[in-house]
C-alpha cells in the first residue's frame, strides 16, 4: 500500500472511529479529544492500535504509547504520517 495524503489518512481514521464508537460521530471534529470525550475508551485504544497497524502498514512502540499521539483524529493523522516516513 502506497503513502496516502493526511486526508485521506483523516478519512480513514474518522471512518474507524465512527464504527468503533457507540455514539454519534457524525460531526467528528479533527481536534477533538477523543479519549477525554468518552468517544472511544480504554479497549477502543486498543483496537484502534491494530487498525493502525493493518490499515497503514505501521508498526506501534511502547515509545508511540503517550497520550499526545492518539488525542485526536489530527494527532492520529500525525503519528501515522511519521510511521510511514
């Protein structure tokens, strides 16, 4: 799989999210702090992480596990666009 472009990376992460999530995410905001917001918890990270892994080719660290990296759909974005570089 080819580098894709921060929205399509965006795209995709939000798509995730929206599955993932029991609540309306309709209007996801790229800031918002999915985490503290109740949007996805605990178990949701981590699916998240393998999701990461397959859908973009990435591999996740102990080091990648701070909160800064999976904040919010811009910070994923982020993080997935170093992985790949």
């Amino acid at each position: 799989m080819g580098q894709e472009n921060s929205n399509g990376i965006a795209k995709k992460i939000k798509e995730y999210i929206h599955s993932a999530s029991f609540n309306n995410v309709d209007d996801l905001d790229d800031d918002l702090l999915i985490f503290k917001e109740g949007i996805l918890d605990s178990m949701g990270l981590i699916s998240l992480f393998t999701f990461l892994e397959q859908e973009f080719n990435i591999q996740i660290t102990d080091a990648d596990l701070v909160e800064e990296n999976f904040e919010s759909v811009n910070a994923i974005t982020n993080f997935v666009l170093q992985r790949q570089n």
